[in-house]
C-alpha cells in the first residue's frame, strides 16, 4: 500500500468546490479592469479577462463569464449611455464566484454599473469641457475664419502612421490635381505622452499663423488604447487657442473626444479630412464655374436689354427728327406765306396813298375854280391880287374857264 | 455772299416780314428787301430740303445697322 493518502484530482476538486459553495449563492460588487472582453458572437457568452492593476502591476487576475441573457441587459444599458463594454474598460461588476472542476475558478458577472463607467474619465471630461466653456475657450478655434482655400497644411502626425498615408493619398491623387502644400511636424499620438508632445508642435506652429492655414492632427490605425489624452483640459486648450484652425482626423469611432469638440472640425477620419480639403476646392472651383455662367448670362441680358433701349432710341430719334425737320418746313411755308401778303398789303396801302394825293391834286387845279366861274387876273404876266397899283390905263388879261380877254382899267373904286 | 447759316437767314427774313408787315420799309427799299426775302428763303429751302434729305439717308443706315 502505498504509504501516503492520495486524493484524485477529482476528490479535490469536489472538496474545493464544496468550499466554495457556501459563496455560490452570494454575490458582490467588484472593481475590475477588463483586459479582453473575449465575446462569441455565435453563442453570445463573453469570456472577459479580468485584472486589477497598479500603476502597470498586475495585482489580481480572474477568468470571468457573462452569459448570454446577462450580456443583453449589461449591453442594452450600455447601449443608453452611449457605450459599449469593450477592452481596457475598469468596470464594476457585479459577480458571484465559481468552481467548476474542469473549468476552474471564475467570477460571473450578473450585472456592470453603468455609472461607474461613465467613470473617472467621463468626469474628467465632463470637467474639462466645462473648464473650456467657462474660459470662453470651446468655440474659440471654431470661430476662426478658414481661408477660402486652405492650400497649406501643418500637419500633426507620424510618418509612419496609416493615418498619415491615408491623409497624403487622398490628397496626391484628388481627381482635379489641386495644389496643396503640407508640412509633417511629427507627435507622439497615443498615451499620456501624446499631451506634451501635441502641444509643444501646435505651439511650434502657432509661431508662423501666416504661413499655414490651419493645422491637422492626424492619427489613424493603432488601438484605441490611451485615448483619454484627447480628453485631456491642458491639450484641448493649446487646441482652442491655437491661432488656426485645427482639423482632427484621429479615426476615432464612438464619443468625440474633447480635443475634437474644441477642434475647429473633426472628421472620424483622416481620410475624410484630407477629403474635405479637397472638396474646399472644389466647391470654390464649382462657384467661380457658377459665376462665369451667371456673369455671361447676365451680360447677355443687359445686352439684350441695352439693344432693345437703342432700338427704342432709334424710334424716337428717326420720329423726332422727322417732326422737327416738318415743324421748320411748315413754319417757313409759313413766313414765306407772310412775306407774300405783307409785301401785298404794303404795295395796296402806298397806292391807297396814291390815289388820295392824285385827290388832292385834282382839288388843287384852278381850273376847276375857273369852272365854277372865277377868273384869274394878270398884269404883264404876273397874277393881280391887289387892285392897289393899278391905275387907268393899265392893261390887265382875263382867263376865263373857257377863253380870255384884254381890257384896260378906267377907273379905280375905293376899296 | 458769306454762306449764312440756316438760323441767320431765317432770322433775317423773319425781321424782313415783321418790317413789311409794320411798314418799316422805304417803297424805295422794298424791291430791295424782298429781292434779299427771297434770296433768304432760298437758302432756307435750300438748307431745309438737304438737310431732310441727309437726315433720312442717315436714317436709313441707321435702320440698316446689325445690332
């Protein structure tokens, strides 16, 4: 006989498990950080891997099982804040303990507070946005104007990263070949380190405001491991007062992060940002196309318009000098009308003159005196008119209206 | 005779007509006068008729104009 008690594996295992079975019904609130969360899809259990870590000492490790129903409900009220369980997420989990004599030790999580979750980062976030907006510093970078065309670009990233492949293929192979300029200034992109090294380039950068029109950090590909740097108050503030626009293409999928929000836009890609770069263009391009149209149908129509007037011109012109060329005949018709008559009316006025002299003359003639029986005396040739100086003896001659005769005065009467 | 305008002539007849008519003129100077009258008009009718006549052959190239 062998000289030792020997227990099977399995006697062991009921005894550990009888151990625990004082446990099984009981359950508690752990807090624990979920290393990989191991979902099946096919049967919809999750095998999270849990551990509990000090700065970057693992303190405690356990195997843990979410069954189906359970993983429905905790997704469901993730799903209400906006989150999804997933790696590297500290939870707290409400579990009870297991032994299974093939599977081991593992803890079942029944349920996973969300308010937890939401967590230190969350409010850390939720501080820092409120810090940003209380300085007046959110919209800050948003109320920057961005150049019309933003041709050159400092551009945040690392020469490596396939964010920054991403970033420079869209923009070498734009369809319309548009010229754009970018300069690399190279940052660590992910962990705490991310924080200092971002802001010293923007700070780099924010030196030469007149040489860029704005600044991209581009980070892409990598885990999403380190993330909450970009929730950090300290960079998203170099970010809002930065004296140019900041674009963020750090391919970043669920909640924005605060360096995003403050960002001047943020694009869940960068080749969605390098994208709207080159759409800048285009738009710019479409509109001066859209003028060119505008200024030549708007040119043609004031032609049109400006000829129609000129027709009308015309008119008037051919109408008025017409009239007028009429109105000048017509009044020198007229005036000659006038010469004739008043010529006519002056000539009949000085033979009407004429006559009435021709009047007086006729009255003037002293044979018509002799005809009403006067005479006209003479002596020697000259007219008497006074019987003083004559004396008898004198011959005097009469004419008569017919005839005349000579006598000789005998004597003289006084008068 | 200095050609005169158009204006000046029918000014000048225009004085001649008002003088006969207001028996301004001396007989002696009428047959004077209304030789210069119709020399007036002459040049009147004369300025008129070329005018109208320029005036519609403009007319007509301005209607002849392609705009």
């Amino acid at each position: 006989m062998y000289p030792k008690k020997v227990y099977s594996l399995y006697d062991l295992s009921r005894s550990i498990r009888n151990l625990f079975r004082g446990h099984a019904s009981q359950t508690y609130w752990v807090k624990a950080e979920i290393l990989k969360l191991n979902y099946y899809e096919q049967s919809g259990h999750a095998y999270p891997d849990l551990v509990d870590k000090q700065k970057d000492t693992l303190r405690a490790q356990f195997k843990s099982t979410i069954w189906k129903a359970n993983f429905n409900a905790i997704t469901a009220k993730f799903k209400d804040i906006g989150e999804a369980l997933k790696d590297d997420m500290t939870i707290v989990a409400k579990i009870s303990v297991n032994y299974h004599s093939v599977h081991g030790l593992s803890l079942n999580i029944l349920d996973i507070d969300t308010d937890y979750t939401l967590g230190e980062l969350a409010r850390k976030k939720q501080e820092a946005i409120k810090a940003l907006k209380q300085e007046k510093l959110f919209d800050l970078n948003k109320s920057l104007k961005l150049p019309l065309l933003p041709k050159t670009i400092a551009v945040i990233s690392v020469q490596s990263s396939k964010g920054f492949g991403d970033f420079e293929d869209v923009i070498a192979r734009n369809p319309k070949q548009f010229q754009f300029h970018y300069k690399l200034f190279p940052a660590v992109l992910q962990g705490e380190r991310a924080i200092t090294s971002i802001s010293r380039q923007i700070q780099v950068i924010s030196q030469y405001p007149k040489l860029f029109d704005a600044v991209a950090i581009i980070r892409g590909g990598g885990d999403e491991v380190g993330f909450s740097a970009y929730d950090d108050y300290s960079l998203a503030k170099n970010i809002a007062t930065c004296p140019l626009p900041v674009f963020t293409g750090i391919g970043h999928s669920s909640n924005r992060t605060v360096t995003e929000l403050v960002s001047y836009k943020s694009f869940i890609t960068p080749t969605k940002l390098a994208e709207f770069l080159v759409e800048q263009f285009d738009v710019v391009q479409q509109n001066l196309s859209s003028y060119i149209r505008n200024l030549e149908k708007q040119v043609r129509s004031d032609l049109n318009a400006t000829t129609i007037e000129l027709q009308n011109l015309n008119k008037l012109f051919e109408v008025y000098t017409l009239n007028r060329l009429r109105q000048q005949n017509t009044a020198l018709s007229q005036l000659e009308l006038q010469l004739i008559r008043n010529t006519n009316r002056y000539l009949e006025r000085h033979s009407g003159y004429m006559d009435v002299l021709q009047q007086k003359l006729k009255l003037l003639d002293p044979r018509q005196t002799l005809k009403r029986g006067f005479s006209i005396t003479t002596r020697n040739g000259k007219t008497v008119f006074d019987a003083e100086g004559l004396k008898p003896g004198d011959t005097l001659n009469t004419t008569f209206y017919k005839g005349s005769i000579e006598s000789e005065v005998k004597t003289k009467s006084k008068s | 005779m200095k050609t005169k305008t158009y204006t000046e002539a029918y000014t000048e007849l225009q004085k001649i007509v008002e003088d006969i008519e207001n028996a301004e003129i001396n007989i002696d100077d009428l047959e004077a006068q209304i030789k210069k009258a119709s020399e007036l008009l002459k040049i009147c009718k004369d300025k008129l008729y070329k005018t109208e006549e320029n005036v519609l052959k403009r007319i007509e190239e301005i209607k002849a104009y392609k705009i």
